[in-house]
C-alpha cells in the first residue's frame, strides 16, 4: 500500500525528502478535494496525509465521500501554522472508523 500527501508546498516537500513518493501540494481545499478523489479510486493507497486546514474546509465533502470506503485511511496533520484546537480528536475518531468500537481512557 502506498502513502500520499496533500498539503501546501512545504509540507509536500518535507514529506517528499522523508521517501513519500507520491506528495500534491494543491493550494486551495477544492482543488484538495479533487486530488482525494482521484487518490480514493486507487486501489493501492492505503494512507493519506492531508493538513488540518485544508480538511477543516472541506469536512463534508471528505465524511461523505470516505463514508463507506475502509482505505484509504485519512490522516490529518498540522500544517506550517501549526496545530488547530479540535473538539474531536482525529486519533481517537481514526481508531473509531478502523475498529468500529469507540475507546474510553479515564
């Protein structure tokens, strides 16, 4: 299974010089949302990176067009402004949609 990235251009790069092969540095959530889609159809991705700004954006649109696929898994990271405050944590939901239980720590 191969990894991708969707994020601005330095993000792109600095996963790029990490070994991700396949990295799209898009500049707006539409244009974002379209490389999902292609990416989604692809049988051999099984990961994809995207920043949380771009996400935030386009939420809808990603929810509904993940909502009955089991890969790729979506990841979503800070970009180069750094992190946003989630009421969600993205881990958290990740591990929910891949083992279909919701995890409690107290």
């Amino acid at each position: 299974m191969k990894i991708s990235v969707i994020a601005d251009f330095d993000t792109v790069v600095g996963f790029r010089l990490a070994g991700v092969k396949q990295g799209y540095a898009v500049n707006s959530p539409e244009e974002a949302l379209e490389r999902l889609r292609e990416l989604v159809k692809k049988e051999d991705v099984g990961l994809v990176i995207i920043t949380e700004r771009l996400v935030d954006k386009i939420r809808g649109d990603v929810e509904k067009l993940l909502e009955k696929k089991s890969f790729p898994l979506l990841v979503e990271i800070p970009d180069k402004a750094g992190p946003i405050e989630k009421k969600v944590d993205p881990l958290k939901e990740l591990v929910r949609r891949a083992v279909g239980v919701d995890i409690k720590i107290e």
